[in-house]
C-alpha cells in the first residue's frame, strides 16, 4: 500500500468521494502526481540494464495503430556520444549526468512492413494500410508520433513507479542527433529521455496545472 | 494490493527477479498489461462526469514542453453530435456505445499566450517562445501532438485504474469533425478516446508486443 493523503490527491476541480474511486486509481493518481521533470540527476547513481529492459518492456504495451509499435529506443551508453548529444541539445545538464540517455525513434515507415505484427490476415492487412498511408506520408508520421509519445509517456512512468525519475525533452537539434546516431531518412527522433535518480539538492519546484475549467468543455 | 501473478508479469525480455523491483512498479505494470483498446462497450452503462473530471485531473499532470499544457478537451455529450461524429470515423461502433466520447484537441498557438502559465518570468519566457516556435508552425504542431499524445495515454491509464476500459482512435476524418466541433485553424485533433464498461461478449484477444530486441539499441 502506497503512503499518500488522500485529501491532497482529491483536486479542487473533482468532489468525487473517496468511496467512489478504487485505491488502484488513487495509487496511479500518487504516482502521477509523483513524476515530474527532473533536470538535475546524481551522476555517481547508475542503472542496471536489466532495470530498463523492464521498464522498456512495460511501457511497449502502450497502444498504437493497428498496433504497428512504431518505436525504436536507442539506450546511448558511449560517453563520446552523449557528449556529441549534450552539444546538439543546448548543454542540458541531464544528458550527461543522467544514468540513462535513450533515444526514442519513429519508426516512420513501419506501416509498409507491418504485415508481420498482425496475427492473422496480414496481407490484407497490408493492402488496407497501404491505402492509408501510401501516398499520405504526413499521416503516418503523425501516426508514429502518436505512438511513440504514449510510449514515451509510459517509460516515464515505469522508471518512476521502479525509483527512478525522468526528463523529456523536445529542445534539441534532433536532425544532427539523427545523424550522430546513424538514423536513416525513415526514421525520425520523437524526443530524448533521460533517467536515473534525482540529484539531492535539486530544488525547483513542480509547475502546476491549469484547472479542467481550462481546458474541459462539454457540448 | 492488486491481485496478479508475479511470474506472468515478468517478460521473456527480463530476468530481473522480483526482490530488484518495487510492488509499485508491478502494479503498474499488471494495469499497463490489462490495459487495451476496446472495440465494443455496454451502452447501457453510463458514467458519472464527476468520474470524469478526477480521470481528467490526474491526467493532466502529463509533461508538456515549458509546461504549456497543449490539450484541450471535448467531452460530447449530444447524442446528435455523436451520430455525426460516428459518420465521419467508418461508424467504427464504440463511438456511439462507449459511455463518454472525448476528443483530444490541440492548441497549436498555445504558445503565442503562454505567458500566464510561468509561476515566474513570464515576459521572458514569451519573447524566447517566440524565437523558438515565430516561423516554424511545424515545430509547434510536433510539440502539440507530443503533449497531448502523452496525456491521452495518461487519460487511457487512469480511466482503467478507475474500472473503465477505453479505445483510441485516430482513423476517423479528424478535419470534418473538427468542423462538426467548431474547431478553428488553431487548433487539430490528436486523437478521440472512448471510455465505458466492457461488453460483456467481447471475445477479441488482446494483440501481442514485439520483444525488446527488435525494438531496443544499445551504442
């Protein structure tokens, strides 16, 4: 049982009881509450790749189109390399003090090889998505940027549920990074993620949310 | 404590053992596992907007790029709206069977008004925006379509935690019911999500993940 108050999980936007909703949800409530970007990590803190390997394989049951997985991660464990990146990405401190730096790859054109993902009827399934997307590349880019950010979304929240926190970043020149990691023209970086554990004297605060006033509307 | 067998929730990918990972990462990983997309709903059971609105909440603290928040969100209530809309997405059935019918919209622009959202500095941070996003809509509509893809996930993850099953959907004429929802140029659908209880005669199986080693490099 995870150690929360549950009045200071309860927004001011909800006045739901308790009662109503199931302690799994106010568990994940916790956690999502919990993550936060991290910008300042504890270089000495390492991860096994084991860990990530389960965190990876967690987050890949994350939905997609026709269940096309359209992600590729690179885990960037050269120290050449994530010195070349943290060039092309303004100097962000977490991309060298991180434990872990990936990569998270659009796989752009995995709709024209897909056959093999479906379980049955995979030539039809074939026809069907080049009909989709044969002549309509900016939706299937779309596409790929869909699934690779709920993916993305859902590492982030795995490495926090095993202990470690996270940072996503967009704020980077993702072409030339494309290039120091040997992407070809298929491919595509959706954004970076850095992992490990937070440095001890990291003090910025969470950025809060709108209210759902905001950005709810019911019609 | 949530009930699942700890060894169906290991991978073949992973042979870390159990004693390596907190119970909060597994029981994340049992609701990321019994998470899927849900083709057929009850239509005779509703759901509460309170419900609704806590879902929402905890979704929200998704990460987005200067903590912009992209996302809005539609919750269409009008049965005559969701004729419409089930017209323009291949009368796919849960658009209408589902108890709640979400479309996630972004705010390409949100950008151009960020200000308001920075706790500090909000002169400052508007005028580098401007340099980042002024000429390169582009980059602003990726940042848009990270956002909100990441809170769509996160929307999907506590509405299953709450008792509810969802399905996103992407292949439905997002232009026309754009339209239909009075949307204007600045803004574009990410995705509809259908949220409700199961049909109780959906017999499809749950669509397999590829393993780490067609997805995951390591450099």
């Amino acid at each position: 049982m995870l150690d929360f108050d549950i009045n200071k999980n309860l927004t001011a936007d909800s006045c739901i009881s308790k009662q109503e909703l199931s302690a799994q949800f106010f568990q994940l409530q916790h956690l999502l509450q919990q993550r936060r970007a991290i910008k300042y990590f504890d270089a000495a803190q390492a991860m096994d790749d084991r860990e990530l390997d389960a965190i990876l394989a967690s987050a890949s049951q994350a939905p997609s189109a026709f269940n096309l997985q359209h992600w590729q991660v690179v885990h960037i464990k050269s120290a050449q390399r994530r010195a070349e990146i943290s060039a092309l990405a303004y100097h962000q401190p977490q991309i060298q003090q991180a434990a872990a730096l990936l990569a998270i790859v659009m796989k752009k054109n995995v709709w024209q090889t897909a056959a093999h993902i479906a379980q049955a009827g995979g030539e039809k399934i074939q026809m069907h998505l080049q009909r989709l997307y044969g002549d309509k590349p900016q939706l299937a880019r779309d596409e790929a940027m869909r699934s690779c950010a709920m993916f993305s979304m859902l590492v982030m929240l795995a490495a926090e549920a095993a202990g470690y926190r996270s940072c996503p970043m967009s704020g980077a020149d993702f072409t030339a990074i494309g290039k120091c990691l040997g992407l070809d023209a298929t491919q595509e970086i959706c954004m970076l993620i850095t992992l490990g554990r937070e440095a001890s004297d990291n003090t910025i605060a969470r950025q809060q949310r709108l209210p759902l006033s905001q950005f709810l509307y019911r019609i």
